[in-house]
C-alpha cells in the first residue's frame, strides 16, 4: 500500500528499516476529491505532503490570472515551503487536480525527526536543496529561454504532465497562452513531417 511512499524516501536517503518505520508513524492520511485545495492563500502551510495518488497543483493568483508554479505526482512531495517553515500564510494555492491520497508530515513531527538521526537531517537538506534549484531554474528559464525552448525541456524531463493536464494548465506552467502552447505544437509537429 505504501510501496509508492517508501520507494520515494528511499530514493533519497538509504533509511534503515528502523527509520523508514519511525518515518511513515509521522506521516498522517489526507484524502482530497478532484478541484478541492489542499492550501488556500492566507492559510499557514501545516505540512508538506508526500502524494501516494493523484496530481496536484502550486499556483499563484493574481487581476491577470493564475500562474502556476509547479505539479507534483506519486511520490513526489508538494507543500508551500516557506509558510511551512516560517509557520506563516501563504501567498499561494495548491489544489488538486485528481482524487489524491497524500500522506503529510508537519512541523513539529519533522523537526523530532531531525533530532532523531543525521539520515532525517539529510533527507530535509535534499528536500531544501532539490526545491531551491526547481525553483532558481524556473525563474531563469522563464527569464532566458524562449516559451518553445521551455515546452521542449519540459517534454523531455517530464512528458507524463502532457497526458495527465489540460493545455491550459501546461501553457501557465510555461509563462504563455493557450494559444502560444498550440502554435509551439503544431510548428513542431510541422517541422517533423
């Protein structure tokens, strides 16, 4: 049942049998329906979640629309870092694009983690360090490459996302209209043929 969680943390730290246990007691059960928010702006991020099942979206919103931020699929974790650890609200949304069955971890049960072994200290070092880079390379993709340059990388790093989400969401992703996201595609696809 919890295959998806285990393998996930264990792909980042080589926890003992031990820790993984003391690891998953932590963690507490989150059922989210399709479209229901897991965070709403102004409310403090009490958790990060790790996702067993289902797909969920970090947005902002703003007069001009939504901006999204990022996806998160099994086995990834998702969860508005900076209110999570500042314990203060958050500018941000994070809703679920599917039904989703998450596991959360929140505050209090991380930091008795981190006081537990150095692994637990590690695994948040990677998790601080694998969003700090996400998000430096967004910002400068969105600042240095082109919206087809960005559709491309994004396709080779993560083509699940193009059949699980509508365009419009991936167009968001990308910093462009739905219509730029078409014109990229069919000029693409032209230029194969």
């Amino acid at each position: 049942m919890y295959e998806v969680i285990t393998q996930s943390l264990r792909s980042l730290v080589d926890f003992t049998d031990e820790e993984l246990f003391l690891f998953m007691q932590r963690l507490k059960p989150v059922a989210l329906k399709k479209h229901s928010f897991y965070l709403k702006k102004g409310q403090v991020c009490k958790g990060m979640a790790i996702i067993n099942k289902g797909g969920l979206r970090y947005f902002s919103r703003s007069e001009k629309g939504d901006h999204t931020i990022g996806f998160a699929f099994e086995g990834e974790w998702i969860g508005d870092y900076e209110s999570f650890l500042l314990q203060a609200p958050s500018p941000d949304f994070i809703e679920a694009l599917e039904d989703c069955e998450l596991f959360t971890l929140n505050y209090a049960d991380m930091q008795a983690l981190y006081q537990h072994s150095q692994r637990f200290e590690k695994f948040g070092r990677i998790i601080a360090e694998s969003l700090f880079i996400s998000a430096a390379k967004q910002k400068r993709n969105l600042m240095m490459q082109s919206a087809e340059d960005r559709y491309l990388e994004l396709l080779s790093t993560q083509p699940h996302i193009f059949e699980r989400l509508p365009q419009h969401l991936i167009a968001s992703y990308l910093g462009i209209q739905p219509q730029s996201l078409s014109r990229i595609r069919a000029k693409l696809f032209n230029s194969k043929n």
